[in-house]
C-alpha cells in the first residue's frame, strides 16, 4: 500500500541522512578514487572501430529494407537510437535500430509492426543460411516487438524494430541534457558497467535496463545540494520536440557549476542513497526526474518493485521489469560495493582490489596511463589521426548552454592503426546472388569469402550496443548527431531499451 507522499518524505529525509552518517568518507582516498573512475571510463569506451562497424551495419541494413520494400508504396528508412546515440555505449552493446516508414502521417498499428518485422525475418533467415549473420529471432510478443539478429562478421547483436518513434525521442533529450554538465554523462556510464559487471542491466533477468539506470543517476543529480541538473520539466516548459528543448538548454547553461562535488563523490552518494531507500520502494516511492523530486506513486493502481517514472509517458514506470526476487540481487551488489568502497577508505583493502570489485574485467589499467591521458575525450573517430568533438548538433547544444565553440577535430592520445578491416570497400550479394551494388565493411561472410567485410581472421571481436549512423545523418558520415533546427530532422530511432539485450522487457517502452 502506498503511503501519502507527506509521510514518505519524511521517511525518505530521515533515511537519506542515516545513510550518509553511517558512512565517513576519507577525503584523502578521494583523489585515488577519482582517478580511477576516470581510467575504467577511459577503458571502458568504444574504439573507433566500434563506431565504424556501426555505421556500416546501419547502411547495410538500409540496403537490406531496400531490397526488402523496393517494390512498395514506400521504403523505410533504418536508423539507430539508444545508447549509441546518447555516446553511452560499450563495446559489448546491442545496436538497435528502428525501421521507419518516414512519410507515413498516421500512427503504425501494432499488427503491421509484426507484419514487417515477419517480413523482415524471411530475409534474414535466408542470410542465416548463408552463414552471414546467426541468431534471427523474432519477438513479438513483447511490448514493442522486435527481431533479433547478429551480425556474425562483427558479433554486433541488432536489435529491429519498426517505428520506435518513443525510444528514437528519449535517445535525442538524454544526448542533449547530457550537455549541461559532463557528469551526468559520465557517472551514467561508470554506473551502467557497474550493473553489467554485478549482472544487474538486463530487464530480460528482471533487473534493471539502462533507461532506469540513466534516469537515477540523472535524478541523483537533481536531488543533491545545490543540484547539478534541473527538473525535466524545466527543460520541457515548450514541449518534448528536440527543436524547443535545444532553444530551452542556453538558461540552464552551467546550472551546475555551484555543485564542486566529482564523479567518485557522487558515485558513492548514488549507492548509499539508492541504499538507505530500500525498504521505501514497497510504500510507493517513486523517482521522478521530470519533477526533480520523490514522489508517491503507484502504476496501475499497484505498488511496484521499484519505481523510476518515465519522463515522456509518466504513465509508465522504466524498471516495472524489476522483481521482488531480482531487487534483493540488485541491493546485494549495492550493499556489498558500498562495503568495498568503505573498506578500501579504512585502509582494509588496496585501491587494486577494490577496482576489480567493483568493475571486473573493465578494471584493467591502461598502460602507461597517466592523468592526461584520463583526461581525453571519448567520441566517435574520423579516418585519420583525430577525433570529432564538435559537430552540426554539438555545435548547437555548445551554443545554447553558452559555452565555446570547439575545434571540429583534436590529435587523440593514442595513434590508431594505419588500416581497419573495417574501412575496406568490398562488393557484396544478396542471396540469389545479385550484386548489390554497395560497398561493406560489416563483415557479414560468405562461405566463400567476404560479404562486406574481411575474413574472420581480420574481424573484429564482438561489440553492440545503440550505435551506428543512419542516412538521417545521426553521426553520420562523420561523428556525433545531427541536427538541422530549421528541418528538425535528427533521423535517429531506436527499439527495446537502453542497451538492453532482450526486447520483451528492456528499454524503450519495453515490458
């Protein structure tokens, strides 16, 4: 039974400050902590090549919706969304894309979304045949219904769906409020591998997607003091259409900057309070960030396991896949890394043990690695020795939060390889066997040689997650989203959830 929101509050007030005194953090661990959530984001991220071998799956998969719907009224175009998107995306994610049939006016039906997606299925059991790509299984009895295919040259996992129009929206407005201030992009990142690694981001296990993942550390933010973000609703005062928002982002332009606390601070902080709320979730607390505040809630006249309020559809609770079962898992991890954590600062532990308790395999070092190179940055590469940081839409995003423009490229850190598998141009064919007239570099094999790609010798190890570029230009031909506020075409979309590897219950509007 939920509780009036007067007495949750109170609760949730005293609960919060018990958290933070039962724990002392030990300034002088701070920086050592910090540095090393800077080397595990650092390592963590996507190569260039992972940015490449998306873009390539998205073109090829507008080949493929050519070929499939040449012959009718209209064909849609395919374009990603998600994680790759918002640049939250490993190189482990699912890439997930959204069929689109643009000139369409009248909302798609349920019925034709399977239809397509069936139709869809036929094609890509014939490449399974031919050994291009493995996997192909159609959902469709999840919310929004997809097909799942991957791509055997490049082990990306492609999450379809057909006009994602949800999922394609809250992929543009998490990208653009990442830019009032860089935390909020980086602890969502550090707290996604975090879940990965404790096997805590899968709704399909019934833990948490990466929606509700990114939405509590966006609330985090929110609720500290002075606050790092604004409530949504500041931001969505002229609506959700990206075109108003990214007008709306220049008033809040260093909203944060009262706020000195750092990424290991606020990381801390997340999981003593997501901690000292545990038994409150069954009263009906719920997480809004549209509000920027608790709340008293309950979905469907029920009490759910965990509640993180859709920010689009606040009918919806994001983590409804949580489970009595699957939340006791999830506050398991929390409690023990907050154990970690605290006995690394009692000097109980080393700063290496704690690492690999927290991170696991991303903990591995960089070699050599030093503050300057933590300090790089992190986006989607160009072809030769450099790196984009400012595109059409970060441009504008720049702009409007009043900060300087940036040069369009930088010499990163660490020289890449003179070559990539990836960036060979090859002829490939379907499977009646007609040229299809394109070059690839996805690596979908044939039996006998190269669809697209190079040979399994060249190809890369397995990487996913929403990423890619669309001929709707969202990191297209070059980097980062763009965004034409005279058209307002950002030509992004995205199915399932944040990152997610089962459409039946992740993400975007998902189970």
């Amino acid at each position: 039974m939920a509780l009036r929101f007067k007495v949750l509050s109170k609760k949730v007030e005293k609960f919060e400050r018990k958290g933070m005194q039962n724990y002392k953090v030990n300034a002088e661990k701070v920086p050592w902590l910090d540095t090393m959530l800077d080397e595990v984001f650092v390592v963590s991220r996507p190569k260039p090549s992972d940015y490449e071998a998306r873009r390539d799956l998205v073109r090829i998969f507008n080949d493929i919706a050519k070929e499939v719907f040449g012959k009718a009224d209209e064909v849609p175009v395919v374009v990603e969304f998600g994680s790759f998107v918002m640049d939250l995306f490993s190189p482990r994610s699912d890439l997930d894309l959204s069929f689109n049939f643009t000139s369409s006016k009248a909302q798609v039906t349920r019925e034709r979304k399977i239809q397509t997606l069936r139709k869809l299925a036929r094609k890509f059991y014939a490449l399974q045949s031919c050994g291009h790509v493995y996997g192909v299984h159609p959902v469709t009895t999840a919310k929004v219904p997809v097909l799942k295919v991957v791509d055997r040259g490049t082990g990306v996992e492609c999450d379809l769906s057909v006009e994602n129009q949800d999922g394609v929206l809250k992929s543009k407005l998490i990208y653009m409020i990442c830019s009032i201030d860089e935390r909020f992009r980086k602890l969502s990142f550090l707290m996604k591998v975090w879940a990965k690694t404790h096997k805590i981001n899968s709704s399909k296990d019934g833990t948490l997607n990466s929606l509700s993942i990114i939405l509590l550390v966006a609330f985090h933010l929110q609720t500290r003091n002075p606050p790092i973000l604004p409530p949504f609703h500041d931001l969505f005062k002229d609506g959700t259409d990206p075109a108003s928002v990214v007008k709306v982002l220049g008033n809040f332009a260093n909203f944060g900057r009262g706020n000195k606390e750092s990424v290991a601070e606020l990381f801390v902080s997340l999981l003593i309070k997501l901690s000292s709320v545990e038994r409150l979730w069954p009263k009906g607390l719920c997480a809004s960030v549209y509000e920027g505040s608790w709340k008293s809630k309950t979905f469907d006249s029920k009490v759910a396991t965990i509640s993180v309020e859709d920010f689009t559809d606040r009918s919806q609770n994001v983590a409804r896949a949580v489970g009595p079962a699957e939340s006791k898992a999830i506050y398991k991890c929390i409690q023990q890394s907050i154990q970690h954590i605290f006995a690394y600062m009692d000097g109980q532990i080393e700063g290496y043990r704690l690492r690999e308790l927290l991170f696991g395999q991303a903990a591995k070092p960089l070699v050599g690695a030093g503050i300057a190179n933590l300090k790089r940055t992190a986006v989607t590469p160009v072809m030769d020795n450099t790196i984009a940081v400012a595109t059409p839409i970060a441009r504008q995003v720049n702009m409007a939060v009043g900060r300087e423009d940036v040069p369009v490229s930088h010499k990163r850190d660490h020289a890449r390889p003179s070559s990539l598998p990836l960036t060979k141009k090859l002829r490939y064919t379907n499977v009646s066997g007609e040229d299809w007239g394109g070059t690839s570099s996805a690596n979908w094999l044939t039996p006998n040689g190269n669809w697209g790609g190079t040979s399994s010798a060249n190809s890369l190890t397995p990487t996913g997650d929403w990423g890619g570029t669309s001929a709707a230009n969202w990191l297209g031909s070059q980097q980062l989203p763009h965004f034409d506020l005279g058209k307002a075409q950002w030509g992004m979309e995205r199915v399932n959830n944040w990152g997610a590897t089962t459409p039946a219950t992740e993400g975007w509007g998902g189970k």
